[in-house]
C-alpha cells in the first residue's frame, strides 16, 4: 500500500506544472522546471481574491487495482456567482481524464453551482468511459462466488443534473435527470459464466427531489446535515426499453469533535422497481461506499449501506482518515439477511490541492477484496 501511496503521490510533481500558464508572472518564483512545480504546488490552495475561476491543475502517474498503471490528469476550480456577497458559499467543478495499461479510458465533470442568495443550486455530472470490467450476475449469492464472473468492456455515457430553488431556509426542492447510455462489448461467453441481456441499455429518467442541506461547504463538510430524498421515472415515452422507478434517500452529518478531528456518517439506500436493466441496479462498492469491493460485484434492486469516518487533521495541508462501513443488497428489504452484510473498513491520506479542496488516497478492505481509490474531494 506505501508503493501505491507513493506512486500516486508523484502525481504532485508532473503536469502541475501546466498550470503555470495560467498564473500571473511571479517574480518570487524560482528558475528550473523542478522547482517551478514545487513552487506552484506550494501556493495551489491559497485563495485569490482577483480570480473570477481560480483553477489549478495536477498530474502523473496512477495504480488502481481494477485498471493497471495509468495516467491521470485533473483540475479543480473554485468560484463565485456573486463575488460581492462574503456570505454566498462557494461554487466548485472537477475535470478529469485517464488512461491505463489494460485499456482504460475515461473523461468527467462534475459541479456544484451556488446561484446569488442562494436561491438555485445546480448538481451536474458528465462522463464518459470504456473499462474493461466483470459481471457476477444479480444478487448476493452471485457476487458471493468471487472467481464465478464474465469479462467484458462496458463502455457508458453518463449525465446527470439535480436543479432546485429554495423553498425556505435550508430546504430545497427541484427536479432531478439522469441518462445513461451503457453498452456491453468483448464479453467473454465461456459456457456457465453470466452474461449480460440485454448487452446495450439507454436510460432516461426524470423525477423530484428535495433536500435539506446545512453544510458549510459542499465538497468537505466540518460542520452540518445533508438530507436528500429522489425519485427518477424511466417511462416508454422517454425512449427506455425497460420501465421502472429509482428511489434514493441519503443523510450525512458531521460533528466537530475537537479542533483537527471531525467525525462524518453517511448512511445511503436505494430502492429500484419495475423491469430494472442489469446495468441500472443498485450496486455495492467503489469509491464512494464500501471501499475494497469491486464496484457492481454485489448487485440487486435493493442496497442499504452506512459509513462513519474519522478526519484528521495532521499538519500544513496532509490529513488522515479512517472509516467503517457496512451495507447489504437484496430484492426486497424484508429479504436482507444480517449474515450477508458486506463490512468495508480503511485508511486514507488527504492533501489540499486547492482550498478545503482535498486530493484523496484510500485503501480500502472487504472480506475478501482490498481496492485502492485516488480522487478529488471527500467522498460524501
């Protein structure tokens, strides 16, 4: 895990550098190209007042287990839609980009913009990605025979937006669209092995949302709760071979408990009904919940899942984490059994590349599958 940490880490040392370009002539900056990395690093996560967008770049070399040795490049901004109001929190996107040895390649976008006064708030998601990738079939008896499973490349366009006004104070309301463009290539049809049906799924959806949202800042909370309840119609007059319903309620809270030590939970379910495609269903695992499972391992039309982690501060701009994490998927909920929990539980680094923007560098362990994750901002 100290090689991957390491490795990634060298991230901050390669194409930071193109970030340069952008930055008003410093005469305080030293010669040299190494030490013209350093020093922009160094000053990435100082506020400038006299930027409308104050973006910052990094890059290099990337492990992650599902993908081989890669290479990552990604920027982070910060704004405002009102640089008059010192009240209006923060507006925040994401862009990133990679490539690795076994043929992974996949670009994002991901944003948070705050309206004046608050008074709209945009989500939006983009992305687009070809991951050679396993399908262990539906439900936890599948996803249980670890070595029982299908290779094939997903290939998928994705977007997503929530968009909501004020209603009052800190509740908010709106409507929520997602599409999802996913297709099955190269699979592996080795007799007995899962497959894929259909092997190409369009889905679009749209639906209400409401939310109550009092924390201080969207990507890395201290303080605050965030309550979202969502639901997404995918009907046959949108286009989608299959129809059915996606229901998803999340709450997340986080409580200082001394000055560099803040505890955050998060606890998630999502309930799916009606003729739900395979590439649309609940699924454990990944980056955000149950680190250390395959993403899509476990999957089925019920997920329920929780996680408290510990923050730590530890000096300048380095942080650490720890959590515990535990979630089940099922058909139904009345069907979840406590003997097939999934237990997740890990260890992080945080490095803050831009202000309270944070780098992040998991290493996450199941039962029996360990993952490494490197991303931008907290995970919830």
């Amino acid at each position: 895990m100290i090689k991957y940490f390491g490795l990634l880490f060298f991230v901050l040392s390669t194409i930071a550098a193109a970030g340069q370009a952008e930055q008003p002539a410093d005469t305080s900056a030293p010669r040299g190209m190494f030490n013209g990395i350093i020093h922009y690093l160094k000053h990435t996560n100082e506020e400038k007042q006299h930027k409308k967008f104050d973006c910052s770049v990094i890059g290099g070399p990337y492990y992650a287990p599902e993908t081989s040795g890669g290479i990552v490049v990604m920027a982070a901004g910060l704004y405002k839609t009102d640089r008059t109001d010192s009240l209006l929190p923060a507006s925040s996107a994401s862009v990133y980009g990679s490539v690795s040895l076994t043929g992974f390649y996949g670009i994002g976008i991901n944003s948070n913009t705050i309206f004046p006064k608050e008074k709209f708030r945009l989500l939006a998601k983009a992305s687009f990605s070809s991951m050679p990738n396993k399908y262990w079939g539906i439900g936890y008896e599948n996803g249980h025979h670890k070595d029982d499973y299908t290779k094939y490349t997903l290939v998928t366009k994705k977007l997503s937006a929530d968009f909501s006004a004020k209603i009052a104070g800190r509740l908010f309301g709106g409507a929520s669209v997602m599409l999802n463009d996913g297709s099955a290539q190269k699979i592996d049809t080795g007799a007995g092995k899962p497959l894929m049906q259909p092997d190409h799924i369009f889905a679009f959806g749209l639906g209400p949302f409401i939310s109550f949202d009092s924390r201080d800042f969207i990507p890395n909370a201290s303080k605050g709760m965030y309550v979202r309840a969502c639901y997404r119609f995918f009907p046959s007059t949108f286009g989608n071979d299959h129809v059915f319903g996606k229901l998803e309620l999340q709450f997340d809270w986080y409580k200082r408990l001394w000055a560099t030590g803040l505890l955050a939970t998060d606890f998630y379910t999502e309930s799916n009904f009606g003729e739900v495609p395979w590439s649309l269903l609940a699924e454990a695992g990944g980056s955000n919940r149950l680190r250390g499972y395959f993403e899509g391992r476990y999957r089925d039309k019920k997920y329920v899942s929780g996680q408290v982690e510990l923050r730590q501060k530890i000096a300048g701009r380095s942080g650490a984490v720890v959590w515990i994490g535990a979630g089940n998927v099922c058909p139904a909920y009345k069907e979840i059994q406590l003997d097939q929990t999934l237990i997740s539980y890990g260890i992080g680094y945080r490095w803050e590349f831009k202000n309270r923007v944070n780098i992040r560098l998991d290493f996450g362990m199941g039962a029996d599958q360990s993952g490494f994750y490197f991303g931008i901002n907290e995970v919830f």
